[in-house]
C-alpha cells in the first residue's frame, strides 16, 4: 500500500525544510579544514580471480585524516576513463573485491567507498548528534567529498556520483558540495527532509532519531540536522540528476525523496515506481542511470 | 481502528475503474465458448450420517471443459426448490460434506462451488495474468456462471448466488455474467477496484499483486485486471443485491467494496459493520441473506 | 515446525500432575451444592427459516443458580434421541441459531451451551483464581454437568459430550464428572497439564496464566489449577474417548494433550495430525466424531 | 511516526462526544449511593526499611462498600501536608511500598490508590458494559472519589490528584466529580472520546472495545460509554489542569487527548512531545507536575 | 540464536531419508524424455553498455518441450571456456543482463538459468503435487539437466554448477542427475531432507507445505517428495562439492543441510557458518567457489 | 515458555567459558593506568523539591580521564552513611534526579552512575570490538570501579554495588575487580556467558553480536570478549551475591546467568522466577536486595 501521499500530492508537496544562514559557511569551513591536510591516496592491486578487470583496494584520508577505503575497478590495463563513485547503504560496506562489477565492466572506473564505522552496526543516527561539528555525518559526507577528490587524483577527471538509501543521502551532499560533477543518480535517498521523515516513517534508521528525542525529551536536534538534510544540499547542486523513488516505501518515505526532488537546482529527472517499496526499481534503475550517464558522454 | 476513509467519505467515493470497451465483448465469447462444451453434469449421492438432508457430490464441466467439483445439499427428498449457489473464500475449498448445512436446511438447495486448483495454496493473484485470456479468474468466474447453468440443469431453476471475501468477488461477476438471477448477497467482496486495493491494503492476497508489480518493475496488469473488475460486473447486474462490509477490513478495503456498490445497476442495499474487520458481520450476515432471500420467495 | 516433543517422545511422555486428595471431594460437594438448587430447564422454541430442524432456546441454572443459556437443536418434530452436548472454544459463544447443524441434521439432540461471561472477552484464566472455590472454571465444569442433567430434563437420556479447545477441556471435566456418558470427543483440549503447559507455550490463552504469576511473582495458583486440572478428571473418566491432537498446534501443547491421553481411564483412541497447527483435524475430526458415536449406537 | 492527526490540526479538533442529559443525575446518585455507605478509613503503619519516610497500608470502602486498597506515604512524622492521589494505569497495581518515593520526599502525603480487580489481567473494558450500572469503570471512578474523601478523612484537606493513562482518565474522573481539588495532572489520559479512540487506534486496551462489538455484532455499548468518557468529566472540571501528551503514542491517540483538552472547563495547560509515544514526557512531566503543584501552594 | 541442532549433533545427524526403489527409473525415463525433444538452443547476442563482456540472450527447450530462458555472459571474444551453470533462489528470476557479472569477469562461460514460470510468486511448493509425474519440480529439475545439455551444446564441455537456496537443491539435483560434472557448490541448499525440515521449520516457504497437508489433512505428499529431495540426489553424485551452511539459518534448517552432505557420494567439504542465518557466508562463499573451482581447473 | 534450559539442568549447567591466562595482566594494567590520572570527584547539589533527601549532580573522572557522571542522594544532612552504586540497563541513561529515591530514603548514599554515550543508542556491543584494548566495555567497566572510587572518595567506605541487566553484567564486573565489596546484587545480569548467549538469544541487545559476525562472517571477536565476560569476573569475586533469574527470559537467557552463578567465587544466593521474563522479580528483588544488604550491616 502507498506509504505516503498520493502521486498528485506528490507532486504538490514542497519540504518545509529551511537552510540555515550559516550552511554555507558551516560546509565551506568544513572541507576547506579536511583538504588542508594530505589526501594521501594509495591504490594497491588486489589479487583476484577476474581477467576481464583490474581491482585495487584504495585508501585516502578523510575527515579529520582519517584513512577511509574503497575498491576502484577498472576494465583490465585502461585509463583516463569516465569515473562512478558509488557510496552505499546504512550499515552496509564496500562489500567483496570481486561483486559490484558492472560499471568497471560497462567502461567506467568504479570507486565503491566504505562509509567509515558502518559494517553491521547501527546508532550511527545519533552519533555526535548534540553539535553539527561533531555529527557523524558531517565525517562521512567529507569523506564523500574527498572521495572526489581521491578518483581525481588517481587520473579520473569526469566523475559521477551514485547511491542508494544512505547512499543516496551521501550522493545529494556530494552533489551539493562538489560544483564540477558530471551527473548525479540517486534511488531512495535517505537524510533527507528530516522533519517529515520522522513525522510519516516508523522503522529505522529514521526511528533511531524519534527514539532519541522522546528518551531524551528534547527536539534540539533540528539545528545539528539541518546542516545534513539533502533537501538543503539539493538546492546547491547543479549537475543533471536522475532520481528514483518507490511510492510505497516504508523506510525512505516518498514525500522527502520529493522534498529533495522540488528543491534541486540542477536539471532533474525523477522515476516514479508506483508499486515498489524501498528496493524502488532496483537493476531497473541501473539500467536508467548506465543509459544516462552514457549519454551524458554521448556515448549512446 | 478504521483501515480506509470514514463512512462520510465511502458514501461519497467513487472507483476510478472505467471498463474497456471490449469488456462485453470479451465475456460474450468466453461464455460462449464454454457453453459451446457440453456440461456434462454428474450429481452422486454421497452416503452421510444425515438424516434430514440429502448431499450430492456435483461435478460438471467448466471452463475449457476442466471438471468442477461441488457439494448439493437439499432437504431429504424434495424438488423444485429455489437454488442458492455459493462461491467460497481464497485458499478455501468446499468443505466437509456434512457442514455449512444452513441454507439446504432451510429450504434451498445449495450448490456449494469448489474454486478449481485452490486447496490450501497461494499464489493465484498473478497466475496467467500476462494475458487477460490466460488469467485465472478467467476461468474461475466461467466456473462460477456455469455452477449456475449446472444447477439449472439439475432442475433448479430460481438462482440466487451468495459469497464471502473471494466467493463475493465471484458471485458479483456471476451477477454480471448471468441476467436473470433472482437475488445476490455478497460480504466484504475481494476481487473490486484493483487500483484503490493496492494502494490501500497491505495484506496478502492483494499484495500479491503489489509484490508482483514491484519485482517485476512493470505495472502493465492493469489492462487484464480491468477485465475482471467487480466495480465493472456490477455495473452490468440487474439482480437485487445485498452487500456487506466491515469498516476495520483489513483485507479487503472498504472503499473497494463501496466502489462496486456505487457502480452497481440493479437495486442493492448495504450492510455497515463499522467496528468489524473481514468477518463483517458474520452470522448475522447470513441471517440477513436468509431473511432477504425468503421476502424474495414472499416466504416471509 | 513441531512445536513441542516429537511423536515418540509423546507416547513416552507422562504429566507429572498429581491429584490432590481432597478432589473428589471438592468436586462432590461442588455438584452437590448445584444440584440442591432447581434446574428449571426451560426451552422455548425459536422461529427460524430451517424447514428440517426444531430450534430451542434453552435456559437452565449452572453453578450459584445463575442462567445459563444453549441452543438445543433436533430433527423436527422427532423425540428420543441421543444427544450431543457441545462447549465451545475460548472467548466465543453458542453461536447464531441457524448455523453448526451437522449434529442434529444427522438424528441427533444437539445442546450448544454457552460459556457464561465469555462473549467476545478475555481474562477468564486467572478470574477468581486466588482460591478454588471462586475460580471462573468451578462454575463453568460446574454448569457443564448441569448442561447434561438438563438435556436429560428435557428427556434424552443417552448423552455424549463434545468440544474443541477450551470445549474439549470442559468436555474431559464433565466426562470425570458424570459417570454414564455414552462417549466423548475431544479435539486439541485445552485446561490440561497446566505446569507443562505454561513451560512450552507462548501464546494466549495459556499466558494469561504466565503473566500473572510473573506481575505478582506469585506461583501459588498451582493449588487452585490443581482442582481444574483435564489429567485429573482423564483418571476418573469411564466413557469412551476419542481424542484428537495436532503437532504443530502453538496454542495448545501437544504433550498437554498426551498428558490427559495417558492418564484417561475409560477405553480411548487419539488422532494425531502431524502437520496440523490448533486446528487439529479441523472437519474430518467431526467425521470421525460422527462415525464413533453411531458406532456406539450401533447404527453404522 | 504521527499516530493521528498533525499539530494544527490537534489544536482544531475537537470532540463528537455529546454529554447524556441525565449525565449529572446518574453521578449525582452514584456518589450519593456511594457515600451513603461508611467510608471506614484505615491506615495500618507499614514496617519498611525507609528512613526518611513513614508509608501505611490503607484501604477504604468504594463502590459497594468493597474495600480499596492504597499506599500512603509521608515524610517522617509530618501532619497537615497537601495531599496528592495517584491512580495508576491499566492492568497494573500500586506498586510496592517501597518504590515511586518522589511525592512524599518532596513534601507532600500520597496517596496511591489501586484500581479493584487488576493485577495483572485484561478484558476490564467490557466488563458489565451492558448496562451502565453495571460497567467496571462506574465502580472504579466512584472509588477514586471515595479515594479523596478518604486522604481528607485522614486530616489532608488540600488534594490533589494525577494519573497516567488510566490514571490520567480517572484522575479527569475526579476531577470533574469532585468540586474543590486544587489541581489536576494528567498524562496521555485514557479513556476519553471512545468513538474517535475506536476509530483511529488499533491496539489494546481501545480494540478490547472494537473487538466486543465486532464479536456481538452491536454497536449499542456507547450509550453506556457515554457516561464514563473523559471529555464529559473534562467539561464539569473547574481545578486548573496539566495534560501532557505524545504525538506518537499509538495506545492513546493524541486526537482523544485534545478531545479533553479543549473541552476541558477549569484553566488547562497541555505540554506537547511531538516525537514521543504513550511514555509522553516520562520523568519530565514529574518535574512539570511537581513544579506546577508547588507553585499553587506558592511554594515555589 | 541455533535454529535447529548444535555443530556436534549436526555431525552426528543423518536423515531419515530412504530412496524409492523406482528414483533411478523415474528419473531415467524423465531425462530420456525429455532429450527425445530437440533441445533448439539459441543465443541471441543482447545490446549493453558493457565493454569487457558479451551476454546472450538464451534460450532452450526443457521439460516438454517448453522454452527456457537464461543469461550467458562470457569475456568478449572468448570461447572454449569452462562453464558455471548457475541456478536461482525461490520466487526469484534471472535478473537484469548487466548485474552478476563475476564469473564470466573471473574467465568463465556463465549460464544464468531462470526458473520456470517463477517471476515474483508463490505457491510452487505444492503445484502438481498429487503426482510425481505432475510435481512443478519435476520440470524444474529437468531443466536444470537440459541447461547443461544447452550449455555444452553451445561449445562449452567443461560444466560446473552452482546455486544458493533453492538453487542449491536444484544444483544437487543437476550433480545427483549429470554424471560428468566438473564440480559443485551449493548454498544453503532448499529442498532436502523434506520430512525433517517440516518438523524443524516455521517460515516460508518450507511451511507452503506444511499448510497444504493440514489443510488437506493428507500427508501423502511424502511419496512424491521422495523423488526429488536433495539426499537422493546426494547419493547418486560423483562430482567434487562445495557445501555451504549457517547454523542459524530459519529459512533452510541446517540439519537438513547436514542430511545432504553426510549422503553426498562424491568428495565434499562443507563450509561453517556459526552464526550466519539464511546468508550463510554471502560473498565470501563466493570467494571459495572461485578458489575451488579454479584449483580444480588448475587455475591457481 | 521457558526461554532455556529447564530447572534441573540449569542446575548441572556449566558455562564452557575459559579465562584467558592474561585475563589479571589486562585488568590490572587497564585499572592502574585509569587510577594513575586524578579521579577529580565533584558533587554538586542539585536543587530539587525533595523535603527529606539530598540529591548532588557528580562527576568524576573514568576511563581515559573521559567525565562520568552520576546522581548522588542521601537523607537530608547525613553523612557516614552505607553506599549503594548502581549501574543502570542498555540504552538507558541515569534517570531523573527525582526518581528513584528508594535507597536513599533507606539511609544509604545510593550513586547512580550513567553508562557513557548511552542515552537512546544502540550499537555498543560492537563499538570498538576488533581489540580489547578499544572495546567500548573496556571503559564502562573501568568507569565502574572508578565510580566505587569516587563514593568512596566523597567519604562512603562500605560499598555495595546493584544492577538489572546491562547494569548487573557491570556490577559483577565490579565484584571481580574491587576487592573489598560489602555486597552485590544483580538482577538478570547481561554481559555474561556470551557464546551461549549467541546461540541460545534471538533478540537484541545479543543479537547485535551476532548480526555483526554474520554480516562480516569473522567469529573473532571472542577473544576480546573473553577478556568481558561475567563468568571471568565472577570467578575473582569475593563479596557475597546475590542473583535474580528469570526462567522466561528471552533478552538474557537464565543459562548465562547460570554460567555466571555457577563460577561466582564468593558466597552466592540464587532467587529463580520461574514465570518471569526479562523483569525477574521486579521490585520483590528490591525487597530482598535492601533485606540482605540491611542484614549484612546487621541493621535487621
């Protein structure tokens, strides 16, 4: 069933998400301090049974220079290829050297980074919560950023960006905070519109944040997430975005997929799967965004 | 606590259903074509300890001849009787020989309709439904209007047709199908309004179809459904109707149920059991199907 | 999944239950005190639309002469037969006056008591427990043999006694309760082995039994159960029984079953459904009912 | 998640509920019938390891003149204090001796009352429904009255009373039967504005009711609601009130909270937690009632 | 937590399993019918953005004659590859043609066979189930021998099989039904040790079957089990296998793994995972796959 | 239902925990590298309402130097006094300053520690888990004996130490590493026991553990583990337990509390609730921790 507004409202509705003054600032600061340090990148080959591709188990410094990891694939011996950097989803983690292989295989370099702390944990919602400059995600969207940075400096200029859920929550702030991206697709995405996402969703992850403020009785926290909401990095963005989104979704709620979708500044195309849950439309939406990202390089 | 709109609302809502300009035609030719197979029906007396009734094992032939099961139950020895054919509910069958004897002790002869393939199983929502001729409900419900010609054959020839959830879906389309009916009773009918159903319900059968859609990423079953729709049989009935409904269905949502009794074409009463959940009204339903039906008889 | 010992282990298995001395006595002196009040049966005939059967609303006095209430069915207009009393399940009722006709249908006086107070409820399983003489189930067995003296009242004078659930516990009390039943018929009996039942269950009705000792960290109920125990009155039985039971039944433990099984005194046979959940044997148990009890009368 | 309505609309809705007319008459008779029988107040010291506190054993006659139980606790060896009354929530008790300190500790007499017949069982919110008369809670409310009565009996004129849930919708009970309280603290009350309740909460205790009449097939139990719902009490209310509420309790919907709200004739506050559920604002709401008391008593 | 026997009792335990005596002749003539038909493979090559491999479209005739269908992918340009027959999960499909790209990048002919009629359902547990010659399985598993057949047939001699769930019990039955295979690895394999995974199992869909029986109060199913569980097959297998298994598996209970590997004929290691449910051990089961298959290969 | 073992086997029960041979070296180092910082004990008052105790907000210097912090209270203006520390459970926090008064009020100074980063989180099983040395219960176990340290230091020589669950897994941490303990009580100690634990729990917090060794498929994390288990503490203590078990309990399984009764070094009583879940006694277990803690300063 619709877990959410109807398609109609869908359409109408607009985020009562408002960007604080300081957003800018607060970001600018942000990775101006993370990219005065070195970023250090390494990518030493990975052993592995695959012929048609070569993997490499990639590292670079992060927020406050912690070592963040990723595997790059590349199709076997090529370079100067156009490049994906795919972040993933909540309580997840770069998964296997020899999975994930269909970007490196359609002739992309595919940098598959782990969000740093996450493998098979949760509470992550509220780590650090009680001041924007300590929150978890303000580590993890400068890791995504410097991310960027780290393909770039392995020689992959022209850089996509991609993620489900999380990792489309991670993908929206890459955009917003990144100027020169060539093209954005995002099924799901989550952190985004947090106010009505706790307002219409009752299962976690968003439930680890309405959990936290009846316990504690406090709301304060609206400050600290209104410097991560994707609605508000949307309305920064300016490369091409494909959004994707299942109206009966119970984990991401459509409204706040919506919420971003109306607000972003870029050109925006948004897919609409009626009857899907949050799997949206899963290799479908691969499909979509291999199709766009192609022609984006005209190679189609 | 209600599962869809308050009552204020379901006596204003209206199905979004329109039926295919081909729907007339299509039935036209199935029932035909199935009437062009001789019906063949066999009715054995089936030894019980009963005294007061007599029960007979029916067969006759269906849809593409396929042999359909069913159990008569008369008062001992008489004739000429009015007939109540009764289509059961999903996952069901037709029972113990010996049970549900309320309709034969009361007068009737009562035709209890075995829905071919069914006994304890799942899965029959999207059975063949890539093709409106391939659909299972296809069969089902030439099943359902020749149980009608069966117990016509056997001499009975005043028909009523009564059901419960699926068994209502199937007696509305029989409704549809056959034009001189004498009455209908159907409580909480499943099988109406798909596009409101899946919008609304969250529970199997219904979300087989959900779930369908969604793995399959194609919403094309829409045109085969619009063939089976009970919002589109009742619009063709003309046989008095009583329905009934449960505001608290959780199964069969309704609103579904108020979109085929707006649309139906003949006169139609219904029955408002505001806080029960699929049961409706249970027994006293059958009271008032037994009441209703006998004031038709001018028994009463 | 099974849901308690496997069927070796069940043939094995004996209830550790223990009859306190003073039983008999308790029970004696129960009956006594009910049989020292008038029963004044009284069966008003009840219009309905069956043409096949006789309808009676029945009333008589249970436990502290308070009305109870069944109805009694017949074939019509016939005397003298045997009868059939039946207890009904948990939290339910005699049911409509139109429906359950098998038993009558097939040359029976049907009883259909009701349990008092139980009409749509819950919490019977710890009301008045805190001494024996003011437990809830003192005056339900209590009006169950009480059921049987009316039907003897009302001049049918071979009597069996069935149920299913808390019907079959009732029914096995009344079986070590009334010496010259002609035979019983238990399904999936509930109220048996109490211990054994609160270890393995974790479902409702049995945890209302759970959670009370749990909230007043008091076990001192066994004393009481001990009195309402089905093993203990199995012991004293002497009619024929037929027992039914299935192995994946969540609601009632299967060994609870065995327990009373094992202890019966009088001849007895049990139906294991393997695979069945609380359902037991569901309509073919009321087949085997059906054939037992023409059996024991010597019409098969 | 919202459980019910959003914010502004809470603050707009309000109540179908419709007083009796002879509402006042049947309290009026209640009370005086009550009264009519001796209060009998006892207190029997109680030997704890309590220190700082002197805490007695105290029963009274209610409804009936059946005897009520209750803790009273006082700082050590003082006289003369305010009093507070405390009803607890829904198959609960009064706790231990030794425990829920805080009112005593902070000056004042507490009283804790227990509800008759509760430990620790379910189906109260049927019990003798079918009659007004007869219903549970007309027993229950007149013993919270007599419960005032009695801490007054005991030399503590000065009463105040709050409760949680259930409590919150006995102390709304009292506070619209008893004239002079000084003041009122209730947290997700209980027990108001049952049609709503029913209509938009689907767990027990509020589905106890829904499944009553779906089960009996009869809607006639809210003339007997009618007398006993909080936003009736809330109207002859005169002591100033705190409410609290969560706008995610799924067990009392918020809409039934505001229903009493704004219906409520005394001077009101209510304190909002927009992301808890039943808990509302757990200990903090102590803090708010503690501080609101002992600014009535200009102690602050 | 351990959802069925600990590690020594699983080394312990064998199944119960006995073959019929006609499982070789029954299997003999389905197979020997089946390849009676022309097998008509095709392989038509499918447009995608992938550059490092070439996929087709294949198609084949299986059990009567009906087309199968299945991805191939291979390292563009390359052939007289070893193969990896690859079978899928319950209500699962082939997928899209751009994702499971691993073993055709590791240097492997990859055949990516879909299940019959399988898109997104439920209820195949028991279709046909009245008959061995009628079971759905029947089908499936001689498609699984004609997938090989197609496999080969397509130039591709050396064949290994694969498969995770219920593709693990169709793979068993590929090794315990192709003698010439190169070797096996299965996943938590479905469809083994059937009575045993009645008794230990609760979830879906091993209770499709649980519910037919009681359903239908027959346990005949056993017999036509018994000619297509995956112990039977075991025993007749000669190939090197891989088995794979989580002991806290609530889908496919591990002793029933266990029954299959302790009959496995061939040489067989089993790999543990102690505290994996249903999973087993994911990707790094795929890493062991690859290992052992390329040692076998004498790749590594 | 029992959630475990039965009665008589969790008497022969014997955890198969072994301590490692530095299991000492670890905790002696661990505690003389927190005790070499200064324990910087504060305490302020804290204005409250409270007439008849002191309440003082403390802190006091843990693991690492990190503040802790802790509710001090005591009867109004006593000094020398017996203390109780108590730890609280998993995600909990201190509480209010106003609750919990039930020790102070029976003349102990009862500190109530707050377990760092805990307030409304979940994910600390796992936090840190790759070495023992950054294992997030490392701290809180040293945050423990400081918080003996620091009572002490306020002037409160004898020290006992409580806990339920998460905060009776920290208590016996703190009876096996203070030496000079008046007395303990833990009430469902969690934090015991932990290979069975994982095999015999299915729900969190213990399901964390295995969740997190599933999706990473490493089961290494026992040996830092081992370095935190109850069992390992038990067996260094001396001071006299006393334990509460629940036999129902689905959260910590009465065995682990065997496990860790069993090894418990010190004279050691046990209180079985053999109806209880996870609450064990409830407040009768306050009863007889403040009846043993009273009798052990032969104040009874």
């Amino acid at each position: 069933m619709l877990t959410d507004l109807g398609l109609d409202e869908l359409w109408e509705y607009r985020s009562s998400y408002v960007r604080p003054d300081d957003f800018d600032s607060f970001w600018d600061s942000t990775l101006a301090e993370a990219r005065s340090l070195p970023l250090q990148v390494e990518a030493v080959p990975v052993a592995t049974p695959l012929r048609t591709l070569d993997v490499y188990d990639v590292t670079f410094s992060g927020f406050g220079g912690d070592r963040i990891r990723a595997w790059l694939r590349t199709p076997k011996g090529e370079i100067g290829l156009p490049a994906v950097v795919q972040y993933h989803g909540y309580g997840s983690n770069r998964g296997s050297a020899v999975e994930n292989l269909t970007w490196a295989s359609a002739g992309f370099a595919h940098l598959q980074v782990e969000v740093r702390d996450q493998r098979g944990g949760a509470g992550f919602m509220t780590r650090g919560i009680a001041d924007r400059s300590t929150y978890f995600y303000r580590r993890v969207f400068t890791d995504a950023v410097r991310a960027v940075d780290a393909v770039r400096a392995l020689g992959f200029s022209k850089v996509f960006v991609i993620g489900n859920s999380q990792g489309g929550g991670i993908a929206l702030a890459a955009a917003g905070l990144v100027p020169d991206l060539a093209a954005v697709h995002v099924q799901a995405p989550f952190l985004c519109d947090f106010r009505r996402a706790l307002n219409v969703c009752g299962r976690p992850p968003y439930t680890e944040l309405t959990t936290y403020i009846a316990e504690n009785r406090r709301s304060d926290i609206f400050p600290t997430l209104s410097c991560f909401d994707g609605v508000g990095f949307a309305a920064r963005a300016v490369a091409p975005a494909w959004f994707s989104v299942g109206l009966m979704d119970d984990i991401v709620p459509p409204s706040t997929v919506f919420g971003a979708y109306h607000a972003y500044a870029g050109p925006r195309q948004i897919q609409i799967w009626e009857h899907s849950a949050h799997e949206a439309g899963g290799s479908d939406d691969l499909d979509i965004a291999l199709d766009a990202f192609r022609s984006r390089l005209e190679l189609r």
